[in-house]
C-alpha cells in the first residue's frame, strides 16, 4: 500500500520539474559585472524581488546615502529587498577609482554587503541599456549620484526618487513596504 502513494509522490514532483521557469521580465534581462572582480551577474537573478537601483560615488556630498542602503538592505532583505549598487564616475568625476578602489572603499568604509556592479555609465550618450530602461519606464533621469530606483517584483514598475531623498525617508520607506506587501 505504500508504493502506490509513492508513485504518486514521485509523479507529482515529476510534474513540478517538467513545470517551465518563469521569463525573466524584460526589465531584468541585461548582465553586468560584478563589482569585486567584473564576473559577469545577470540581474534576472533578482527578478521576484523588490529592487532598490541606485548609482553611487565615493566622494559625493550624499555618499553618506551607502550607511542607510546598508541599513534599508539589512533591516528588509529577508522579506526580498534587494538594493543593487552602480557606481558611476558622470557626475562631477566624483567615482575616479578603480572597480577595486571602489569594491575596497565600499566594504572599509561602510560594510557594504548589498551587491554592488562594476562602474557604469548612467548619462547620456552613454547610458547603460539597463539604466536606459529605468529611464524610460520610470519618466526620470538621474541628475546626480544616489539617484534612485524602486522596481516592483513583477519587473514592470518602476518608481523615481531623486538624490535628495534619502534612502530611509519615510515617502520611500512606505514605498518600499508597499512594493514588499505585493505579490509577484
């Protein structure tokens, strides 16, 4: 009597792996290196999460921004936030360094554990397919460093919030509640 439940056990996972993965949204389809050492990272890896998009600098007057991403990261994660760092060196030459420079000022100075993608470029005429798209979806450029992007799980909206606003403000900490409490 137990083999009979077993085969019906075993065709029933049979049929969860024949099921097809889900497409990665059109959104997440770009790959980027990694910041620590320029492996390539596909960002469909993310999709189901809720993506916090910033492009970052190390000698920014809001490079401070990187404790409360840290923070934001650390506190929200294990509901499925990810914030995705991009360093940029477009505004103001204010991220000169090397991928390695940035990846060692990063980890030193603010313990950053969020993935960080190799240096990108975020302004035209240059703009980075994946940062063309947010654009795009979102009706907003980035003006400066620490602009940042809110991506839903679905990979289909995008919401906007400039370099003033910071990354644990209460308008975008409701934000980031709200895209959580969602379903994919």
């Amino acid at each position: 009597m137990r083999i009979p439940k077993l085969t019906q056990l075993l065709s029933m996972l049979a049929g969860l792996v024949a099921l097809p993965a889900a497409a990665c949204p059109a959104l997440l389809n770009h790959s980027v290196p990694r910041l620590q050492d320029g492996a390539p990272q596909s960002l469909c890896q993310y999709q189901g999460k809720v993506l916090l998009v910033v492009n970052t600098a190390s000698f920014c007057g809001y490079t401070g921004q990187y404790e409360s991403l840290e923070a934001v990261y650390d506190k929200y994660k294990a509901r499925g936030l990810v914030v995705i760092g991009f360093p940029s060196n477009d505004f103001g030459d204010q991220e000169p360094g090397s991928n390695k420079e940035i990846a060692d000022f990063c980890r030193m100075t603010y313990g950053i554990k969020f993935p960080m993608m190799a240096k990108t470029e975020i302004a035209a005429p240059g703009t980075h397919p994946f940062y063309r798209q947010l654009i795009a979806k979102s009706g907003a450029a980035p003006k400066w460093n620490f602009h940042k992007y809110l991506i839903d799980r679905g990979g289909n909206r995008v919401d906007s919030f400039g370099t003033v606003i910071a990354p644990d403000s209460p308008g975008l900490i409701a934000q980031i509640e709200r895209r959580l409490a969602e379903k994919p």
